[in-house]
C-alpha cells in the first residue's frame, strides 16, 4: 500500500511539473505572438518610410526644356 501511495505522489509530482511546464509554454507563445505583429508593424513602417524618402528621388531626362517655360 505505501508502494502504491509513493507511486501516486510521484505521479502527482509529475503532473504539476507537466502543468508548470504548459503555463510557461502558454506565456512564451503569447510574447511571440506579441513580439510577431510588433515586428510585422516595424517591418510595415520601415517599408513606408523607405517609398517617402524615395519620392523625391525621381531624375527625369530626354525631356527637352525650353527658356521661359510654365511647367
């Protein structure tokens, strides 16, 4: 009987380490969903801040310009 008893102690030993072990799991994957759309978020606006600074960036040429010209 205390063999038995041993044995449940051991098991319920087992299942609490199980049910830490789930909790921390749970909690790394909520900072990885946190920390994905942070990076999804920087990734859109450092792609939004290159295209801005690329707008002023255009060089025209082959386009005959004439003295006194209302562009």
């Amino acid at each position: 009987m205390s063999v038995m008893f041993k044995q449940m102690i051991h098991m319920e030993n087992k299942v609490d380490e199980c049910l830490q072990l789930h909790t921390k799991i749970h909690s790394i994957e909520e900072t990885l969903t946190d920390h994905n759309a942070r990076l999804k978020l920087l990734e859109y606006k450092s792609i939004d801040m290159e295209a801005r600074s690329r707008r002023n960036n255009l060089i025209f040429s082959g386009i005959s310009e004439h003295r006194d010209e209302n562009c």
